[in-house]
C-alpha cells in the first residue's frame, strides 16, 4: 500500500484536531479533502504550491486551516449561494454531506480566489483568549502595585486589546470585570483562585502585527470570521461584539515586525508595569526572529527596576511539546519566569498553575 502523502496526513490531522476541539463540520470536510487529494481530485490542485514540504512544514504554515479558512469566507460572501446554503448558519447546523458537493463545484468556479486566499497565513483574533491571559495581567498588577502599559505583538486585529473591557465568567473562580459588558466571556477553571481583587489600571494599550487586519474594511473583516470554524457559532458571536467595541474605542494596530516594534517601544518605563503579551503567535515566528525577540526583552529586562517593572506573558505551546498551551510569565527586574497555567488553545478551560 501506498504511504499517504504529506498533505494528506497533515489533512488528516487537523481533522482530527478539528474534532477534539469541537468542531465536527470541519473535521468532516478535512477528512473529505484527504481522501480527494490522496486521489488526486480538485482539492489536491489548492495544495500543490505546498507539494514536497514535509508534514510539520504543513501544519506550522496551516496550510488545512488556509483552505478551511478560504472555503468559509467564499460561503460568508454570498458568491457560492449552494457552498452558502450548506454550511452553519444561526438557524441551521450545516451539513457536511450536502456541502461536499458544493465544495467541489465552488473549487471548480472559484479556484483562483480560493488559492489567492490560501497565499496569506491565517490570522486569528481568538478573543476567549482574553480569559487565559488575564490573570496574567492582574498577577503583575498584583506583584507590582503599579498601572499597566499592555503592549502586545501579533495583535491581528487588536481585539485583545480591550481585554480589560470584557466581562469574564470563570466558573468556579469567580467573576470579573463591567457586568454590563457587551463582550462576555465564560471558561472553565480549574484550580486554585487567582488574584481577581488585584486593582488594573491601563494607562497605554498599543500593538503590532506584520499585517495588521483592518477592521473598518468589511471584506477584512468577513476574512477574519473565516477562520472561525464555521460551526462554533458562540465565537462567531464573541467576534462580532469585540469587533464592534474595538471599532468604538478606535482599537489600532501598528503595521511592523514584532521585533523591531518591541526593540522601539517596550523599554521599561517609571511608574508603570510594562506587559509585552501575545498569545498564539510566537510559534510562527521564524527560529532567528524568536530569538531576536527573546533577546530584545531580555536587554529591556536588564534596564527595568522596581519603580520600572517589564512583564512578558505569553499564551503559547512549548517548544517540545506542541500538543499542550502554557501561560508563561516572565518579571523583571528579577527575570523569574513562571508557568501560570495550562490552556484550552481557544480559552474554553484554564488549568491554574499558578499561586
């Protein structure tokens, strides 16, 4: 028997990836590109600029995810009205039998929108990871007693900028933040309770991507949606409210590379704690330009002080082990550097490591 080819593995795993994580119209959709690649079919001609690249390649450059996120933006657009009608909706579930068929005839007449959108990496802004990194952000408020500079790299669209204007349910550990808040946001915790009586205070917010989203620009905007699964409707909701508070509050992004941003703008500072954060990012780094950015905090960590504290927390999987999300937590003028929590990838549960 023939071995499967690369792509079709990497299909085959992120439908499986799918699965796990709750969105079973993808995993079925996958699963069908892998066994229409393995057989050569349409699909297979959207993965041929990737032909050759090993199994790890694929999945660090999300080649499944292009083309699960480039199929549900062609659906939100309204230009496939059959590939439109079969998938999930707010009054129906989609149905991956009956979106098959309109997936192939949508890869026949829009082809080359599909690989043009498969050109460009994706770009998530998964604002439930709001709920993971926040008690990160009030650790240092508590640590330090000082308001915060919130300063993160990889922003997307900035949503998570306007992280301390969500509400947060965390089940077991209590609530947090504006009960009148348009943005509501409910995970499981498990563990002991953090510090939520720690006072926050955000005196500067900015961010950076290399390609930041522009959220007034609704074609933008739809893309953004697209790489929401299209049946987990719930974050399909939670994105529209943040989106329509980050566009209240003129949420911007800076357009720049995280290291060279971060080289300019996240020197320690008197009076205020300095939070460098970014979640679901650093992986897709190139390896120079990780460890330029480590190195780039870590010379800002040796200039902050007490009075000038430099946090550096980060949602991401560790290098040897891409299968789990820690919360990692990095304070100078020490540099001790914490494991805060273990992470649903998408915020769905917190695993409390922390005091």
């Amino acid at each position: 028997m023939t071995e499967p080819s690369a792509i079709v593995r990497a299909l085959e795993l992120q439908a499986g990836a799918c699965a796990a994580l709750g969105s079973r119209f993808s995993a079925s959709l996958l699963e069908r590109a892998a066994a229409d690649a393995a057989a050569g079919g349409p699909t297979a001609t959207l993965f041929s600029p990737w032909e050759g690249v090993d199994v790890r390649s694929l999945f660090s450059d999300a080649v499944a995810l292009r083309w699960l996120g480039g199929l549900h933006d062609l659906a939100l657009s309204g230009e496939a009205p059959e590939l439109s009608a079969a998938y999930p909706g707010a009054d129906r579930p989609g149905d991956a039998d009956k979106a098959w068929p309109a997936i192939l005839a949508a890869t026949a007449a829009h082809g080359a929108r599909l690989a043009a959108f498969m050109t460009h990496e994706p770009q998530t802004n998964e604002v439930l990871r709001s709920a993971c990194l926040l008690p990160g952000f009030l650790a240092v408020a508590e640590t330090t007693g000082l308001p915060l500079r919130a300063l993160e790299l990889g922003a997307s669209a900035g949503l998570n900028q306007n992280w301390d204007r969500f509400h947060y349910d965390l089940s077991a550990a209590g609530r947090w933040g504006d009960n009148a808040a348009a943005v509501r946001l409910a995970t499981d915790w498990r563990g002991p309770r953090p510090a939520l009586d720690a006072a926050i205070k955000v005196v500067e917010r900015a961010a950076c991507d290399r390609k930041p989203v522009d959220l007034t620009d609704p074609v933008a905007r739809r893309r953004l949606k697209a790489y929401v699964w299209a049946d987990q409707t719930e974050r399909l909701r939670r994105l529209e409210a943040a989106i329509a508070l980050a566009l209240t509050e003129g949420v911007r992004v800076d357009a720049e590379d995280a290291v060279g941003w971060a080289a300019r703008r996240a020197s320690a500072r008197d009076g205020v704690a300095t939070v460098v954060f970014h979640s679901v990012f650093f992986q897709y780094m190139a390896p120079a330009s990780q460890t330029a950015l480590v190195e780039t905090l870590a010379a800002h960590g040796t200039k902050a002080t007490t009075a000038a504290p430099l946090a550096w927390l980060r949602m991401e999987p560790p290098a040897d082990n891409p299968a789990i999300m820690e919360l990692r937590l990095t304070l100078w003028p020490h540099g001790e550097e914490r494991l805060l929590a273990i992470v649903h990838p998408h915020g769905a549960w917190v695993e409390w490591q922390g005091p």
